[in-house]
C-alpha cells in the first residue's frame, strides 16, 4: 500500500537589495555646519528604516547618533524627517519609500540639533507643560468611587489622548521654524485633551494661556500638523476646537 506524502510549499524567499541612506551628519565638537554622509545598506522590504540605523550604527559608523527606544511606534522617540517628512523611523518600511534614489534622513526642524539626529526637546516639553496638560478638579470623587463620565463626554477627547509626544507635528509647523516662541500643534492638542474633559475644572486657566499672542491664533491652518502625525489625530481641527472655545467659552 503506498502512503501519498503531501509536499511542503516551497518556502518563499525574500529579497534583500541594498539601499543608499543619506544621513545629515552633525557633530558640534567637529563640524562647523551639518554634512550629508551616504551608507550603502542591505535591506528587506519589511525592515524599517529605524533598522537602517541600526545597522549603520552597528556595523558601519557607532558615532551616528538618535534616539529610539520602544521601536513600536509608541515611545515617540524617533520622529526625523525620512525624504522631507516628518515620520517615526520604526514606523516607515522600506517597502514603502523610493529606493531607486537615496533616502534621506535628517533631524526634525525648529528645534536646536545636537547632534546627528538628535534636538534639544526642552523648548518642546516647556509648551507642553505650560498648558497644564494634568486633571485638575475642585471636587473630590464619591468615597471608594470612581469620577463618573458618559461614554459621550469621553469620546469628546478621545482622538487627543493619542498623543505620544514625538513632536512630529510641532516640528512641521512653519509657524514654529519661524517662530520659536509659539506654542505649537503638539501643546494645543494636550491642552484640549483636559479642556473638554467634564471630569476637570481648569479648562479656562489653559484657554487663558492659549489665548496669548503665542497661542491658537498662529495657527495658520495649512494641515502639515495633521499630515505629519503618526496616531493619525485630526491635529488642525482639535485646534479650531480650542480656538472656538476660546471665543465662546463654550466647551
Ligand atoms: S499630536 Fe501627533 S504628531 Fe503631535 S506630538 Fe502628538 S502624536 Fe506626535
Ligand atoms: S522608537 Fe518608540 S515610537 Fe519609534
């Protein structure tokens, strides 16, 4: 009696190819002015080009320099401009960029660089801070109770408590490259996340700071804000939410 044996699929194989990286170098102990550097790296379709860093970092020059650390798209550590936008590294396949030119990586912009792709932050936290982006409610909860919200007054802010911070938003606003001192797309966003929160009580504190000559009226609506963000958080109208609350009172 003969057994048929069934036949294992023939396994598919991947290609790799190898693709140039141009990295915009900058090292302030040696470089008068950033400098693009090309690698040549092999790669898979399913890698990321936070992969592509990796491996330069790793194999090619250990002196480049970025942060990264979750490499699920959740920390918001690695938002750099990957081909002029403003993208997280572990979240941008190489499948899906043009290989057949170099990409091209560099720091985001509007923030002092440091080194490679590395911004000093601080200026970004200081917005985020200055909009008290915390519950604050006069009224203490039922004893052993939670605070007690409807599923309508949640939904409220739900798309704003995505925000990881990465600072890809602010970083492509031209009002901020030109002006420092606004308090830029990522503040406003955490800001309405607790304005129209029913649980807290502070709402008018945090329109009060964003009423200032820094505030929502910089906002010249051109949408790189929402383009750029990479929770997909519909950025342009939170901050039309806000600007209306802060003419009507009205949350
Ligand atoms: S709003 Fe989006 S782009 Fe801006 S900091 Fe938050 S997650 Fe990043
Ligand atoms: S490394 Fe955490 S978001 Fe990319």
């Amino acid at each position: 009696m003969s057994t048929a044996v069934a036949e294992a699929p023939a396994e598919e194989v991947i290609q790799s190819y190898v693709v140039t990286f141009m990295v915009r170098r900058f090292d302030p102990e040696k470089d008068a002015e950033p400098r693009w550097v090309d690698y040549d790296v092999e790669m898979y379709p399913t890698d990321r080009v936070l992969d592509a860093l990796h491996k330069i970092k790793w194999d090619i020059d250990g002196s480049l320099s970025f942060r990264r650390s979750c490499a699920h798209g959740i920390c918001g550590s690695d938002a750099m401009r990957i081909n002029g936008r403003n993208r997280l590294a572990c979240k941008t396949l190489i499948k899906d960029l043009d290989i057949s030119q170099p990409v091209y990586v560099e720091a985001i912009k509007g923030l002092p660089l440091e080194k490679d792709l590395i911004v000093d932050m601080e200026p970004f936290f200081a917005s985020f801070r200055a909009v008290q982006p915390f519950l604050q409610s006069h009224s203490a909860p039922e004893k052993g109770k939670e605070r007690v919200q409807s599923i309508e007054d949640r939904a409220r802010f739900d798309d704003t408590t995505k925000c990881i911070l990465c600072a890809a938003c602010t970083s492509s606003c031209p009002v901020f490259w030109t002006d420092g001192q606004y308090f830029g797309p990522a503040a406003i966003v955490n800001a309405h996340r607790f304005i129209f929160d029913s649980r807290d009580d502070e709402a008018q504190v945090r329109l009060d700071v964003l009423n200032d000559k820094e505030g929502v009226w910089r906002c010249r609506t051109t949408f790189n804000c929402t383009e750029a963000c990479p929770r997909g958080i519909e950025i342009t109208k939170a901050i039309a939410e806000v600007k209306q609350a802060v003419l009507t009172g009205v949350r």
